[in-house]
C-alpha cells in the first residue's frame, strides 16, 4: 500500500429538533388571522409548531377581550396552558390588560397586546431560542405556503385595524386604536396569492370594512398596470378579477360591512357574479332612541328603503346581521319596535346578544339598565322572530337549484352512501347554516363548487343533492 494521506471520517452534520411552538386562539376572526400571521412569522424563523400542550417549547395564547365573559374564557385558557405547559405567552386584545393577567398568572413569560407582531415573536425568541444556520434558518417557499389556521378552500383577508366608531358598548378603538387601513397593492397582492395557492374563498374582514381607505383619503396605488383606490369598492372590483388556477371566479365575502352611501355601488358587482351576493352588517338595533343612545346612525327608515332597492337589483342577495337586546333605556315600545323592524327587513341570517358591560364601555355608566329576566325574554322572542323568518326563506328555496361550496366530505356509510357539508352563497363559515348533501361522488373534494337541487329545509339549513 503506498503512502497517502488518510481519509479522516467525518460525523454526519446533526440538525438540532427546532423549537416548537402552540398556540391557542380565541375571538373573532380577526384574531385568527393575526395568529395565522404570527406562525407564518414564526416558522419562517425556523420554529415548527405542536398540536398539543406536550410538545411545545412555548405557548401562544392569542385572547380575546371584547366582553367580560371572553376576558373570562381568555384567562381560563392562560390557566388551562399554565397547568400543561408553564411556558406561556399571552398576546391579542386582553394584552391591554397586563397588569391584571400577570396579578393571576405571575408566571406567564410575556404579555403583548392586538396585532404586536414583532413584540409577540421577539419574546416566542427570547422565550425558546430558534437554531440558526444556513441549514434551518431559511425563508419559507411558496409551497407549502403560510401557515393556515383554516381550511385551505377560505382564507380571511384583513383590510384594516382599528375603528374610528365611539359606539357606547364597545372598547374596539381602546383595544386596537383607529382606522388603519393597509395598502390596497398588499391586499390585493395577498389575495392573488392565497387564490394561486388554492383558497376558493375570501372573507374580507376588518373592524369597519365600508372605512376602508378613509384614514388615507383613499389613496391611489398602481395594480397591474393600473390606479386603484383605497376603496371598499374598487377593492371588491378588483377581488372580482381574480381567478382560480382551474379558472373559476373564487367567492368574495364581505363582513362587517357599515352601511355608508357608497355600499349602494357593490350591489351591481354581486348581480354581476363578481362578489358574493352577500353583506355582513352589524345594525345592533332599529329603534331610533337606542341607536342614539348606542352613538350609532339612527336612521333606520332609510336603511329599508335601501334594502329593498338592494333586492331589486340583487335578488339574491343575503343580509345577515347582529342586534343587541337589553341595552340601558331600551323600553318595551322599544324592543316592539325591533321586532316590526325585522319582520320588514327580512333579514336573512340574524345573530343576538343580550347587553353585557364591558370594562371602560361608555354604556356601563347609562341610566335604566334592563334587568336580566327581562333581557333574557326580550333575546328569546328576538330569536323566536327570527327564526321563523329564516325557516320562511329556506323553504322557499325547495325545487330551486343553487351553487355551494363543499366544506367537508363524510366517509362511506354501509350502504356505501357519502353524504357531504356544504355551504351556499348566504352562509359565511362557522356562523351561518350549511347545505348537508346525500349521495355525493367519491371524487369529490373540499373546495369544490358545485350546484345542488334543494331537496328540504329547516330554520337554519338546507338539505340537497348534487346535479349536473
């Protein structure tokens, strides 16, 4: 054997596990998009992410703080992660209260309030340090894309924080400041690329969607090659435009939807088939002397007027909404009032809840507050009107044959039927009914559009089958 130099056996380079991080995220959909937003963040940063409490280096705790009865399950579910976990941050709209999270729980890591991104991931650094190196510190591909707290058919896609209402029962403005409306290229940018990555569904969400644009005076940015406005409704042209990558127009949502003038000029887009036929408009009330005392638009006449001539330029058109029952000085005649409101209006999807005072709420100080069994009557008769509504309108749409959006597909049962959850056009995710249809193919699939022959209904669903 000649001389040589001696190969030296090199170990095999380890990569060390990366940090994991959980998360719990409670509230509205908002908060799920800020969550959505944080795990992006994170795992570009090289963490990777626990389903349970176990697993995880460090838990995210995103709360809600809108009513005392979410500040209450906010801290039930911090005391819930202490327990299994002990490495606990606390992030979201109950940030704002720090002082009294950490008088409960002394031990949490970190409290940061609403949409403090930077805040939340510089202590998820601090807390459980990422590995780096150019071998697990890399910037995420467009596949598998970000992370995703929905499924991949529906996407939320936030137009703005803040509010720039002084309504007396909310603390939205102290929580998460003004109106800031985001840039309409980013957003636009942004949906483009959920639509690309399969999303079939957008659910445009913000404190105030008809503001978008007003704290910019609706400025001008260049969009493919032309300018278009910070506006809600050059956005939902624009959104109109997109494409899925098999070439279908992907459903357009919009909530939270105040309705200003200019919300007259998105009607034709949805009779067009550019926009979901569908408003999320949060009335709270209908009596002239509550909206007053709400420091809400009183003009309520006017808002039916408009509805019908909505209708008649959009037929099927969906209008959901939430009313307030028990708010201080609401009388009886008051209530009535609602009640006649609704029977005209026809609403076709209606959410209630019964006052609650909330900490630093301008409401908690007004005179007359309702009593609880009264409250409790006036919200079991709000939703005895309502539902009789809806179960009207469902039924109505027997033999009618309409497009849906397949949510879920079942296993085979032992005759080998497949049933399926389905959505149509006036049903938003998680708060609205659903389409259960029987006899599906086994091909189908999540996100599928499909049209269905409406075969029976209740007060809150339809029930169908797929035609072709």
């Amino acid at each position: 054997m000649g001389r040589g130099i001696m190969a030296t056996q090199i170990p095999p380079r380890e990569i060390p596990d990366a940090p994991k991080v959980g998360m719990v995220s409670l509230g509205c959909p908002k908060a799920l998009v800020d969550s959505e937003r944080i795990l992006t963040r994170l795992r570009a940063d090289g963490y990777a992410m626990s389903a349970d409490y176990a697993g995880a280096d460090v838990v995210l705790v995103n709360t809600c703080g809108f009513l005392d009865s979410a500040k209450e399950e906010s801290l039930a579910a911090i005391g819930e992660a202490m327990a299994e976990n002990g490495r606990v941050i606390v992030t979201g709209c109950m940030g704002n209260e720090a002082d009294a999270i950490r008088a409960r729980f002394p031990q949490v890591l970190a409290v940061t309030g609403a949409h403090q991104y930077e805040a939340v991931v510089e202590a998820v650094h601090e807390a459980a340090p990422p590995g780096m190196g150019p071998y697990i510190d890399l910037i995420p591909q467009a596949e598998p894309g970000d992370v995703k707290l929905t499924p991949r058919h529906y996407s939320y896609l936030k137009i703005s924080e803040g509010c720039n209402h002084a309504c007396a029962f909310c603390i939205i403005p102290s929580l998460r400041g003004k109106l800031a409306s985001r840039r309409i290229d980013a957003v636009l940018r942004e949906a483009e690329k959920l639509v690309a990555a399969g999303t079939r569904e957008l659910l445009v969400i913000s404190q105030d969607t008809s503001a978008y644009g007003v704290d910019v005076r609706h400025e001008e940015r260049m969009w493919k090659g032309n300018p278009v406005r910070t506006h809600m409704t050059d956005l939902a042209r624009e959104l109109g435009k997109l494409r899925t990558p098999d070439g279908q127009t992907p459903w357009v949502r919009l909530h939270y939807v105040y309705p200003y003038p200019h919300v007259d000029a998105v009607i034709p887009l949805m009779a067009e088939g550019l926009v979901t036929p569908y408003l999320d408009i949060p009335f709270q009330h209908a009596s002239p002397t509550v909206l007053r005392a709400m420091k809400r638009p009183a003009n309520e006449a006017k808002v039916l007027e408009r509805i019908k001539a909505w209708r008649e330029i959009c037929p099927d058109i969906a209008i959901r909404s939430s009313f307030v029952v028990g708010f201080p000085g609401e009388t009886e005649a008051d209530f009535e009032y609602l009640l006649e409101w609704l029977e005209e209006a026809q609403l076709d999807r209606v959410g209630a809840f019964r006052f609650e005072p909330v900490a630093g709420a301008a409401a908690n100080d007004l005179p007359d507050q309702v009593p609880e069994a009264v409250k409790e009557d006036r919200y079991a008769r709000l939703m005895e009107k309502t539902e009789a509504i809806s179960a009207a309108k469902l039924a109505a749409k027997i033999g009618r044959t309409i497009p849906v959006i397949i949510d879920e597909v079942g296993e085979a049962d032992e005759d080998g039927d497949i049933g399926a959850t389905a959505r149509s056009q006036a049903d938003a995710p998680e708060i609205d009914g659903a389409v259960y249809l029987r006899d599906v193919p086994a091909s189908l699939k999540s996100g599928d559009f499909v049209h269905v022959l409406i075969e029976d209904a209740d007060a809150h669903d339809l029930y169908g089958v797929i035609v072709n």
